[in-house]
C-alpha cells in the first residue's frame, strides 16, 4: 500500500509540476507584456526558464536534500530522452530539417559541455583503475561549485548572444502579442507567478520523496529511477511540444527545443544545482555522460550529414534509446 501511494505522489507531483510551469510562464508573460517587454525577450528567457521549470525543481531539491543520485541522474535522463526519444519520434513523423544557427551554434555547445562534464565527473579514474571494473555506484567524481558556477556563467552569456542575435535578424521590437500572451492585471499576474512558483516547488519535493520511496521499496537505485521515471516525466513538456509541432510541420521549432532544451538542463539546471551544493558523481552517472555525449555526436553528424535528420535515423535513435534503458536496467 506504501509503495502504491508513493506512485500516486509522484504522479501527483508531476501534475504539479507540469501546471506550475504553465502558470508561471502565463504569468510572467503577462506580467512582462505590462512593462513592456519585447516578445522576443520572452521567448528566449521566460517561456524557455518555464519549461526547464520541472528539471530545475527536481533536481534543486534533489541535491539540497542530498540525492545527488537523482539530481544528476534526471539531468541525464532528460537529455538523453530529449535528443534520442523526442528527435526520433518526430523525425518519424516528419523528416526533421536543422537550421544552420542549431548546427554552429547549439550542437557544437551541447557537445563541448556535455564533454567537460564528463572531464569533471571522471578525473579521479584516469589513469587508475579501469571504469568498468568499478561498482557501479562507488562515487568517483564531483560537480564542484565552481564548476556549477562556470556554467551559469557560460548560460547567461549565451541567453545574451541568442537575444543579440535573434535581434540582428528579426529586431527587438516584436510585441508579446506574437506570443498569444494573454492581458491580465498586475495583481493577477503576480498571483499566477506565486501559485506557479508554489507548484513547482512542492511538485519537485513531492516528486524526490516520492522517487526515493518508490526506489527504495522495489531495490532500484536512485540512479535508475531518476533516469527513467523522473528524467521522463519531467521532460514531458517538451516531448509534448515538440509532437505538435512536428504533427503540424513545425519542424525547425521541434529540433530547436529539444536541442535547446538540453543546453538549458547542462548549463542552467545542473549548475544551479551544483551551485548550492556540490553533487557527487558515481561510476553509473559517467556511464550516462559517455551515453549523452555519444548520442549527441550522433544526432550531430545525421544533422550534419544531409541538414536534416530522416525518418530512418529517427528509428535508429528510437532503437538506440531502448538499448539504452535495457542496459541502466540490466547494470
């Protein structure tokens, strides 16, 4: 009975977290649309804060309450799923073309960064004893918060350089009606931005809770659960996203955020995380980095081969997924 009302919890928090992340992004916009900011400005920082909102409460309470496990995993698990799940999926709805500014820009840095992260995590087994014949979750490495601090560091320059850039193209003044963002008053904003902020909050603590019970009752490790059942749940939003967009031949708005979504988890998600306390890396957790790195470079190189990632190579990534889970089950 426990163990069924740690599930109800989890989707509890879940639900939580999803609608917290919609109300703080219509609240924020409304709010953002009195001052009159532009909606370019919006876009690139507020909606896309919003629905980074469910990683970052997840793996923030996660790593204060000291789950390093979880906080790193989920990270992991999100990207991995967003570049191998949700890529794959939509390029088997429609052959999905990437943008120029997605293949200098976004991939090289979702690259470079998830390879320094592996850098960090493995220091202490190079030249040492061999990876593999280490227990899985024998701690072998730490994200440090200077690490965590370079990071957020390396993410507000490049929300600076996609907004300097974007206003290169398109200008500044684009108006958040584009956004489809509702009026609201200044009361009712701030409302919506505290209720929002409050569900992510309490849905991220229910989610840890309720992940570790879960995990704890059926002998799987925080690892697996935050790589599985956390990592997709909070990435949810953005699977759901990037379908539509696909279903609607939207297909430069799918790549770009599941793309981008990565470089926010990387960047924004775990250096925040490892900012305010330091998250220990196990042997299973550098597994998962190698994994993400490779399938990045993967999806990189389909991207780069024709501008554009086929119907075939979604299938292969769909497939490389499934081996994936079946191997963090199996170890």
């Amino acid at each position: 009975m426990i163990i069924v009302f740690d599930a109800l919890l989890l989707a509890a928090g879940f639900y939580a977290l999803i609608k917290g992340a919609d109300v703080f992004i219509d609240g924020s916009a409304a709010l953002a649309r009195r001052f009159n900011v532009p909606g370019l400005v919006v876009g690139l920082t507020i909606v896309a804060l919003g629905t980074s909102a469910p990683e970052m409460a997840v793996s923030v309470s996660a790593a204060l309450q000291g789950a390093n496990e979880i906080a790193l995993s989920n990270v992991l698990g999100s990207n991995i799923f967003n570049i191998l799940i949700i890529l794959g999926v939509c390029s088997t709805i429609y052959a999905l073309p990437v943008e120029r500014d997605i293949l200098k820009r976004d991939f090289p840095l979702s690259i470079i960064t998830t390879g320094a992260l592996l850098v960090i995590s493995s220091l202490s087994v190079f030249g040492g004893q061999a990876l593999f014949s280490l227990p899985v979750e024998q701690n072998i490495g730490t994200v440090t918060r200077t690490f965590g601090i370079a990071l957020n560091s390396i993410f507000v320059g490049y929300i600076v350089f996609l907004i300097l850039s974007t206003k290169k193209r398109v200008g500044l003044d684009s108006d958040t009606d584009d956004l489809n963002v509702k009026k609201a008053s200044f009361g009712k904003c701030v409302f919506l931005i505290i209720v929002g902020l409050a569900l992510i909050i309490i849905g991220g603590k229910a989610v840890v809770h309720s992940a570790r019970e879960i995990a704890r009752a059926a002998g799987m490790t925080e690892t697996l659960i935050g790589l599985t059942i956390v990592a997709v749940g909070t990435s949810l939003p953005e699977f759901a996203a990037s379908i539509v967009a696909a279903r609607k031949g939207e297909t430069g708005l799918a790549i770009g955020n599941a793309v981008g979504s990565n470089i926010f988890n990387l960047l924004f998600v775990l250096g925040v995380s490892a900012t305010l306390r330091p998250i220990a890396v196990n042997v299973a957790s550098v597994y998962d980095v190698t994994i993400l790195l490779v399938a990045t470079v993967l999806t990189f190189c389909f991207a780069l081969s024709s501008q554009k990632i086929t119907r075939w190579e979604g299938i292969f990534m769909i497939l490389f997924y499934a081996a994936y889970v079946t191997f963090t089950v199996v170890r």
